[in-house]
C-alpha cells in the first residue's frame, strides 16, 4: 500500500513542505517517485515518519533525529541521550537566572555587581576533591543551597566563614596548643558550620562519616596549598588539622 505526498502529510497532520525538508535533510526519501513526478510512501517509509514525528514532539532537532536513525541507534538510547540534552540545558538556563536574580539584588542594594560571585557555586573551585571525597551529590545539592541564597545571605555567610579563619589564625599565631580548650572550641565551631552545609556528611548526621570528613578536611588543609595560604601559612593550616583531628577523636 502507498500514500502520495498529500495523502501522507494529511494522515500525519503535516505539510508537503516537511515531508520534502525531511527528504531534503536525508531524514525521510519517498520510497519512489513516479513518472509523473509524483512522491509515493509506503508502509516501512510510514513507520519511518512515525518515528520521527515521535521524537519531534519530544523536542529533539533534526540532527539528533538523523542520529538516531542512521546510527540504528534504540529509540530508549536517543531518549536518553534527549534527556541529558535538556537537563544540561535546563541546568544552563537556572545558572542563568540565578546569575540574573543576584545581579538584581546587587543593583537594588546600591552594589556593583560582580559576576565572578554571581555565577560561582559554593564549591566549584574544589569540585574534584568534593565529588572524590563525599560524591557528586554532595557537590551539586551544596552548590544549589548556595544558589538558593539571596545575595545578602551569601555575604553574611562568606563574612562568618572569614571570622572563623580569622579566628584560627589568631590562635595558631597565639602559639596554643591544638588540644587547648579555647582550639577546640573553634573546632566545635567549624564542625557547626560544615553542619549547616546541605549534602555533607556532617549535615546528614552520618557520625561514621562525618569523622572521616572531619578529618579529611583538615589533611586537604595542610596538603592543598590554596587550604594553607587561607590559613596564612603551612604552620597555621597544621594547627587547624590537628586541632580537628583532636576534636574528631574526642568529642564526635
């Protein structure tokens, strides 16, 4: 059985003309032309047509389509695919809107907004050492609590995390003792502020890991030479991992 090109297009709800772009783009030839010039489709050429209205509707371009029926790719295969397109799309597009909605704040407070703070996430520097330490999942849900905050939140939270480091700098300098009352008080104090930090371990209330983390923290702190310039040299970054480890040891 065959359909000429008019008779397809109107039992597919299409047009001629995508019936030839189609033709054209490699997508969908006529399974013959006759003498007259005319397109005939049958039965294989309409399964064809199927497919590719399927996928259409689903939002997949034309080249992906092509992909997909050149390469004899599996129709659950090219959906997939299709939906890791879009998430990362969609990903792109909140990246966007957040960096929009932070850049509004900045200019509604008066500010000059800065777009180095307003695209980063809350971890994107130590990505790799995250998602090998604590998983991806720990990276991506942290950044989105980062992105979720409002532009006055992430200041008030930077600042706190400024003082805690001003504060174990403070004490390295004062020459205590890692074990001292007052240093592990500050442990206590980093250990909260690791709590209030969405997907990490210590927030989940996973004691087992969060001592790992703990510690783990404070080796990257002295192994990491970005974690030892914070702490304003290699003794003060020591100071803090062994202050930790004394904490994680005895008090978790």
């Amino acid at each position: 059985m065959e359909w000429t090109i008019q008779e397809l297009a109107a039992r597919a709800g299409i047009t001629s003309r995508t019936l030839r772009h189609y033709d054209r783009v490699g997508l969908l030839a006529p399974s013959r032309v006759g003498a007259n010039g005319y397109r005939y489709y049958d039965s294989r050429a309409v399964a064809r047509l199927q497919r590719i209205l399927f996928m259409r509707r689903l939002g997949m371009g034309l080249p992906a389509i092509a992909k997909v029926l050149a390469d004899e790719v599996d129709t659950y295969d090219g959906l997939r695919a299709h939906i890791t397109a879009l998430e990362e799309e969609r990903d792109r597009i909140e990246q966007q809107i957040r960096s929009a909605r932070h850049t509004l704040d900045a200019l509604r407070a008066g500010a000059e907004p800065r777009m180095d703070v307003m695209l980063a996430g809350f971890n994107d520097h130590y990505k790799d050492e995250v998602i090998s330490n604590w998983g991806e999942r720990a990276f991506q849900v942290s950044n989105d609590w980062w992105h979720g905050k409002t532009l006055d939140q992430q200041r008030a939270w930077k600042q706190e995390s400024e003082d805690l480091v001003a504060a174990w700098v403070a004490a390295a300098k004062a020459g205590m003792s890692p074990t001292s009352e007052h240093a592990q008080s500050l442990a206590a104090r980093h250990v909260r502020w690791l709590s209030r930090i969405p997907g990490t371990p210590t927030a989940e209330g996973d004691r087992e890991r969060s001592i790992d983390m703990v510690k783990g923290l404070g080796d990257m702190y002295v192994d990491d030479p970005r974690f030892a310039g914070m702490y304003d040299d290699a003794a003060g970054a020591v100071f803090v991992r062994d202050a930790l480890r004394a904490y994680a040891r005895t008090r978790m």
